[in-house]
C-alpha cells in the first residue's frame, strides 16, 4: 500500500486539474456502521494517497485520523489531525464529520481539506466572514468541536452550492433550480430543493432524458408569413439583377430563377421536419402509455405523455361509469352527466392547483363552455388565446371556485377521448402565456393523440369491467358462512387464481342440519373460467338442496353424480362431504377424489390426515361410494381445502398434504388467524406467493366444539293424548333447570304440545320421542314412526274459527319458533324448531 501511495503522490502532482484555479481538493468518504470506509473520493485519494481500490472496505481510522468522526452517529463533529504524508504535502487536515440523515443502515459521511489549501483558497476567512479553521463545516454550517462543545457565533449557511466553491450568487441560483434544469416537473425539483436544501446533502447526480418540446411554428399555418419574409430578404438581389439585365449583361432571368428556388425549398423542408417530428412524437407516447392494463396507471400515462413536450397543463376527465368499471357508456353527455377528474399534470409551481381543481372531484360541465362542445360533438375544441373577458366567462359556470387566473391569457386545446365513436373523456391542455399558442396542426396532433389514448383507456375499461364481473359472479356463488352453528365454530378463506382469471370452480358450504347437526362441503370444478364457475353454482345449489333430505354421505355423492352425468360430458368435479353430529361427538364423511382432510386433535395438538376411501370425481359415473364414521372430540379442528392450496412446483402433493398437516397444527389466537397462518406458510413451503397462484385455493376450517350431555334431554312417549301433558311438563321442567327466560319457558312450552299433539293425531307408530339441546340456541325435535311429512295448510273455514282443525299446530309454530322445519329419518320423520336464546 506504501508504494501505491507514493506512486498515486507522483501522479496528483502531475495532475493538471490538482490545482486548477477555483477548485478546492475536498476529501469526501463515507463510513459505515462497523467503522470501515464505503465511499471512497478522488479528493480523498489525493489528499491521503490511498486509491479507491485499497480505501473500500478498510478500516477508516487506519486510513484517516478520523477517531473523533464515530460521535457523528449523533451529531455533527469537526476535528483537526496531522497526516504524516498527505498528498498535499502539509501535514495539517481539517475534517468535518456528520450523520446522514435518511432510510437505511447508519453511516457517517467525512470530509476533509488541507489546512494550507483552506487559508489559500479562502484568504484566511470564510465567505461568510468565518475563519475556514473553526468548526463549521463548508457544506452544513457550523457543527460540534470534536470535544462535544458547539462552535458558537456562526450562522447555518445554505447547503445548496456549498461555501467553499468560489461560485457567487449561490443563493440565488439554489433558488432558481426550476429554471436551471429545463423540463423538470414541480414534483422532481421540489425532491430536489429538500434534498440540498433541507435534508442537508448533496444530490450527485441527475439523469433525465428529455426532447425538445414541439415547434407551435412549423407546418402550414404559417407558410404564407414565411414566404412573406423570404421574398423581403430576395427583394435586393431581384433589383440588383434586374439592373445588370438592363445593363447588358444577360443574368438577370437565371439569379430570378434562384431566388425563387432558394425562396421555396426552405418551405418544404420546414414542412416535411414538421411532420416527421409529430410523427415521432406520437409514435413515442403511442410506446409509453398502455404498458398494463390497469385503469389508474393508463391514466397517469397518458397525461405524463404531453407534459411537458406538447403542453404545459394536462388535465384528464373520465365520465362515471369508465372510472367504476361499469358498462359502457350509455347515450350522449349532457349538462347531468358527471365528470371525474383523474389526473392532473403541470409545470406549475407546487400547489397551484391542488386546491382549486383536485384529483378525484366529480362534476358536470355547464353548457356554453368548450369542454361541453368537446364532449358532446366529440371534436377538439382550439382557443388559441383565453382572454380575460373569456376566463371570466368560463369560471363564472363553475361555483364555490374560481378558476380564471388558472386559464387566463393561456392557449387551450379540449380534445376528446373517443372509443368506438363514444366519447369515454376528454383532455384540456393549456400551454403557458410565454409558449407559443395552439395551431391547427396542433389540433390535429392532439386529436390523433386523444384517438390512440382513447383506444388504451378503452381496453383498460373492458379489461377492469370484465375483472368486476368476474369477482361479482364469484362473489354471488361464494356462500356466506355463517362463523358459528350449533357446536361448531367455522373459517374460511377464499383466493381466487391470478394467472389463468379471477373465476374458478373451487367452493367451500356448511349447511345447518336438524338434530343440531352441520354439513360441511368442499369442492374443485376441473379448469378455470367462467363455465367452471357455472357449474361449480349448479353442484353447490344440488349439494345445499339434498343437504336437507337428511341423505346420508355416500348417497348424496351418489346423487350429485347423476346430475353431473345429466348436465353434460365435461361435467367433473371433485368433492368431499362431511356430516358433523355435537351430540355423538362423530364425523360421517364421504370423498369423491377430492384431497383428504386435516384433523387436528385437541389432546396432542397434532395434525393427520384423515384416511378415506378416495372415491372417483363427480361425473364419472358407475362408481359407488362409501360413508365413514371418525369419532372425534371437544375441541379438535377439521381441516378441508382444494388442491391450489397444497400443490408444490416439481413436487409431489403429499409433500403439501405433509406441510398441511404440520401447519394446521400451530397454535393460534382466533380461527381466522389459524386460517391466516395456513395459507401463509403453504406459501412459503411450495414457493408460490400469494399474488401469484396458477389455481384458485378454498379452505375450510371448523372447530368442533361438541355439546355436553348436560344440554341434552331426551323423552320417549307412548302415542296417546294423554302422554301431551307429561310432554308438556317434562318440557317446563328442563327448562327451568337451565334457567331460561319464562317467555321462553311459554312459548317452548307451548310448541312441543303442538307438535306432540300432531305426532299423537296423524303419526301410525307406537312411540314419539322429544329432544331438547342447548347450544347458542335451544333446539326442539319431535320425531315419530311415520314418514308422511306434515302439511302448512292454510287458515280458514270452521274448524278454525273454533280453535281446531288440521294444520293449526304446524301455523303456530311457523308463527313463533325463529326456524322450523322437517327431514326424514330411516324410522320415520322429525319435526323440529328453534328459538332464540338470550346472549349470556
């Protein structure tokens, strides 16, 4: 290192920009967290001698005598050191050290001067009056002394165009950085004045690429002036020939002939330049917008096309439907139809016109304004020059605001945004009172814009429209799950695929059943799209209505498979069945090649998958089932998902089915945090984040939570009147030892001899039998020995007006329990009903 050092002090004094006059050799590194240097400067490799190369990466202090700089974490510090072979050949530094200030790991940045180059190059004192050896830094003000006292008496100096250049009027032109850099938006000086001049450090580097705004000038609206000029500036020489005609000298008719072709090329160049340059203007905004087709990101696309090469303001207005994602457009605008305003894009100073005209305000334009006359002819609208009168006129249609100092004395272009010869928007572009005004060619410019810009927000439109549909339809056919039935407690989750749509043909159901009983289902439709979502409705409707039949497992997979076959060949789905009994602590499940269930059991914690006949999918056909009884306990969890949420890329699905099981089995606040935690981690165990599944995921995940047979009671009854009234008082006393309301003691009461009296009426058995559970809920069945259901029958005639008659009990139990109603059981039938409990 020694010897690149003397060799790099042998280059810097051969160096003919080390000393050139107005330059200041300042040292600049940057230090990291762990003490070592990150940025290395060439000032800094002149001054110490140690090329870039060597100083990234080693320690800072074996490098520069900066021991003092490690306070800066927490405050600015300067200090004063002797280097033994600076590069300067002093062996007095002056260094300044500080924080900077932004996101990311802590560093210090360093910079340091040689003393003597200071004094030389400042004549002893600062610009600011200040001694270039005291305590403050010469890009950031005064700062700490190493010892942790402040330099007192100095002024904070602006950062912008630090002090120690030589440059005058630093201020001044920190100020004017608008002007400085040309074609720079509000948004991007605005960044960069609070980066110098706030946050306190430099901005290294600027890279923009920008064209030259388009000629207002060119083409043919200003074709007759011009050859006005050009004929001007050839008058002389016409007169200085005619005069060597008349002298003989016979040159007169060729200069003419000259003079005219000198006079018209120049116009036909201008011309054809005019026209290429549009051309490429709008072959470049046609490749920067429509790049997604999102609605938002188009929008902004295209208003950041025009500004500020075409047009200085660009403001972007979508009528309702096309910003909702609604249907298209129906019938022509008028003074009702509303107007959002989407974008917003100047070159104004910040502000100017947030408040006045906001994003994302709706409102409709009044008549008599040119952005009426765009909207509703669909032409653009020029008005080479807003005068007062004019802005006044404009700004008075719109209330509570007053927009004349916005467009006054500007030249403004309104052009539609049309699609399929509906306009879906327009555009106002203003172009400031120093720019020169719209043209004609302009208009043509800008209506060929608005044209292809129509056509991208068109597509975005259709696209978002179509998305919207598609969600609705999944969200019509999706079930909403009830969280909690009559011991058991639910959660789901559904995500739809994002590669191949947002529609799919996976659903989940639970469905209450008589006897305080739960169905739970879960279901894939084979492919994507909307014919999958159409049939996986029709199998959810088939499965919600045999549900209530009270079918068992195996049969109600049967059933579903006949209808699959009768609705078509490409009919195949598979789906996984699931009665859940609190009572008899019990699951009763049949699969049709579906993926197996989870059960987590509550006494060990762990999880396994549940083993099932697999059955063939729905659609197949010939193929019987098979119903399986797994006892279960309070407390365990039931698992059940599609395959998009357990299939692994170049894997097989018994390592997702493994991963399940171990994911299910975390312990977990609340369900809906389970539920969370499983689909995160299969995410993270197949390698397949969430955005970006190939296949739509539904899980399903239910609590069973049983009922105790203290909540229970059961009576058996001979079929005789006279057993009613011990029916009736078995009843009462049930529920006054669970220490329900007497409201609901009468009514509950009340009920059970109604239908016990029916039972004892019209049943053919020999017994009837009452159940009452208590859960969230109180439950009520009456079953007997026939398997005729009870009829609603309508009131009316004699037999109701004294009090009798058949239907009357079924009337008064449709009028009083919150839900009734009757399945079928292998003896006979049950009817039963519910009531409302109070909460607590």
């Amino acid at each position: 290192m020694e010897r690149a050092r003397a060799g790099q002090h042998a280059q810097d004094r051969t160096d003919p920009t080390a000393d050139e006059p107005g330059r200041l050799p300042l040292a600049v590194a940057v230090i990291d967290g762990e003490g070592r240097v990150s940025h290395w400067s060439t000032g800094a490799r002149r001054l110490f001698g140690v090329t870039r190369e060597d100083a990234v990466g080693a320690p800072a202090d074996e490098l520069m005598p900066v021991s003092g700089a490690f306070g800066a974490l927490s405050y600015a510090v300067a200090g004063r050191a002797h280097v033994s072979e600076p590069g300067s050949g002093s062996g007095d530094v002056l260094w300044w050290a500080y924080p900077l200030v932004g996101k990311g790991p802590e560093r210090i940045l360093v910079l340091a001067a040689d003393t003597a180059r200071l004094r030389t190059r400042a004549g002893g004192a600062r610009p600011d009056g200040t001694d270039a050896d005291e305590g403050t830094d010469p890009g950031v003000g005064p700062v700490r002394g190493a010892g942790g006292g402040d330099a007192a008496g100095h002024e904070r100096v602006a950062p912008g165009f630090a002090l120690h250049t030589d440059f005058p009027d630093s201020a001044a032109l920190a100020a004017r950085l608008p002007e400085i850099l040309p074609s720079m938006s509000t948004r991007d000086s605005a960044r960069i004045a609070a980066q110098v001049l706030e946050l306190g450090y430099p901005v290294l580097d600027i890279s923009r690429h920008e064209r030259v705004p388009l000629t207002p000038d060119w083409g043919v609206p200003r074709r007759v002036e011009r050859r006005a000029r050009q004929r001007r500036a050839v008058a002389p020489a016409a007169t200085e020939a005619a005069g060597s005609e008349l002298a003989g000298t016979g040159t007169a008719r060729t200069e003419s002939a000259s003079a005219r072709a000198a006079e018209e090329k120049p116009v036909s160049d201008l011309e054809h330049a005019a026209v290429r340059e549009r051309l490429e203007f709008l072959n470049e905004v046609s490749g920067a917008i429509g790049t997604s087709l999102d609605l938002a990101r188009t929008i902004e696309e295209v208003s950041r096309a025009v500004v500020p090469r075409f047009t200085d303001v660009a403001g972007t207005y979508l009528r309702e439907q096309v910003v909702a994602g609604e249907g298209f457009p129906d019938g022509p605008p008028d003074t009702t139809t509303l107007w959002h305003r989407v974008a917003l894009e100047h070159m104004d100073e910040p502000g100017r016109w947030d408040d006045v005209v906001p994003v994302g305000e709706s409102m409709p334009f009044p008549a008599h304004t040119p952005f009426f006359r765009c909207m509703t002819t669909g032409e653009p609208v020029l008005v080479p020059r807003i005068s007062e009168e004019a802005g006044h006129a404009i700004a008075a249609q719109f209330e509570k605001r007053d927009i004349s100092p916005l467009i006054t004395h500007r030249s403004m272009l309104v052009v539609p945004l049309k699609a399929r010869n509906v306009v879906l928007g327009f555009m106002i572009l203003l172009r400031h009172r120093e720019r020169a005004e719209f043209n004609d060619m302009d208009r043509v410019t800008g209506a060929e814009l608005a044209a292809r810009a129509g056509l991208v927000l068109d597509n975005a439109r259709m696209y978002t429209h179509q998305e919207h549909v598609a969600e609705t339809l999944q969200d019509s056919m999706l079930p909403r799950v009830a969280p909690r039935t009559p011991g058991c407690d639910t959660a789901t989750r559904y995500l739809p695929g994002t590669w191949l749509g947002r529609v799919g043909g996976d659903w989940f159901d639970t469905v209450k059943l008589p006897g305080s009983r739960t169905a739970l289902v879960v279901g894939d439709v084979m492919g994507h799209g909307l014919n999958s979502a159409a049939m996986m409705g029709q199998l959810r409707t088939a499965v919600q209505t045999m549900a209530v039949l009270e079918l068992p497992p195996a049969q109600l997979l049967r059933n579903l498979d006949d209808l699959a076959q009768r609705l078509g060949d490409g009919y195949l789905a598979t789906c996984l069945y699931a009665v859940y009994d609190p009572v008899a602590n019990e699951l009763r499940i049949a699969n049709a090649g579906h993926v197996p269930p989870v059960l987590v059991r509550a006494e060990c914690g762990t999880g396994e998958l549940l083993d099932l006949p697999t059955g063939v999918p729905i659609g197949v056909g010939s193929v019987p089932f098979e119903t399986v009884t797994v006892p279960v306990a309070p407390g365990d969890r039931l698992v059940l998902c599609t395959d998009g949420l357990v299939e692994m890329r170049g894997a097989d699905i018994a390592e997702g089915l493994a991963a399940l099981c171990e994911s299910a089995a975390h312990p977990a606040a609340s369900m809906d945090d389970a539920c969370d935690t499983i689909i995160r981690e299969l995410a993270r165990r197949t390698s397949t984040p969430l955005d970006g599944r190939k296949d739509d995921v539904a899980l399903l995940m239910a609590r069973l939570n049983g009922i105790g047979e203290q909540d229970v009671a059961t009576w058996s009854f001979d079929a005789r009147p006279r057993e009613v009234r011990g029916a009736r008082a078995r009843t009462r006393a049930q529920l006054t030892r669970w220490a329900l309301p007497e409201e609901a003691v009468d009514t509950t009461e009340l009920l059970v001899s109604e239908l016990v009296t029916n039972a004892v009426r019209h049943a053919r058995g020999d017994r009837v039998q009452v159940r009452l559970v208590r859960s969230a809920s109180l439950q009520c069945e009456v079953s007997d020995e026939d398997h005729a259901p009870p009829v609603l029958r309508e009131s009316g005639g004699e037999d109701d007006a004294e009090g009798g008659g058949p239907g009357r009990g079924l009337r008064v139990v449709a009028r009083l329990a919150r839900e009734w109603g009757t399945s079928r059981t292998p003896d006979g039938k049950t009817v039963w009903f519910e009531q409302a409990l109070p909460t607590g």
